[in-house]
C-alpha cells in the first residue's frame, strides 16, 4: 500500500468535498404550493431567508390550509436543497485502501 498515494487521494477528496459545501452555501432554492400561492426560499445551509403569501391564500376560516401550504412550499424549496446537495457532494472512490 502506498501511503503516499493515499494521502495524495484524501486529500483530493477532501479538496472535493470543500468545494461541493461552499457550492452548495451560496446556492438558494425556491419551493412553491398552491399554484404558486406560496413561496418559500432557503440557503443551501437549510434557513429559510424569504417567505411569500399571496393574499388569495389566506382565508380567516382555514388557517391550517394556509399552514400546509407553507409547510409544502418550503419542503419543496428543501428537497431541490437535498438534491442538489447529492449531486455536487463527491462520491468516495471506492479504492481508499480500505
């Protein structure tokens, strides 16, 4: 085993996966429900920076429709997070030595 070589390739590695986390910090992600009646926006660091509500979407008498609707714009708005988090992470060479 060369532990040069190894080292060489942790290294590489690692170099990798500092790159994909500060791709992925200054990445935003936009979720949207109800046609777009809300809007939920986060970092790649998972905060919620902006939420928008159009006006259609409050109604006095369902105030859980309107929470449900934020809680899936902004699963929407996390899940592309996570996607592309899974996407730009690099994947661990199989060879480490290991």
């Amino acid at each position: 085993m060369d532990m040069n070589a190894l080292l060489a390739q942790a290294q590489a590695v690692q170099a990798q996966l500092q790159s994909a986390q500060e791709e992925l910090a200054n990445s935003e992600f936009t979720g949207s429900a109800g046609g777009d009646l809300v809007v939920a926006t986060v970092k790649g660091s998972g905060e919620l920076t902006n939420l928008i509500i159009k006006p259609e979407a409050i109604d006095p008498d369902d105030a859980e429709g309107l929470a449900d609707l934020v809680l899936a714009a902004v699963r929407s708005a996390n899940s592309q997070l996570q996607a592309k988090a899974a996407a730009v992470m690099p994947q661990m060479p199989g060879g480490l030595g290991f």
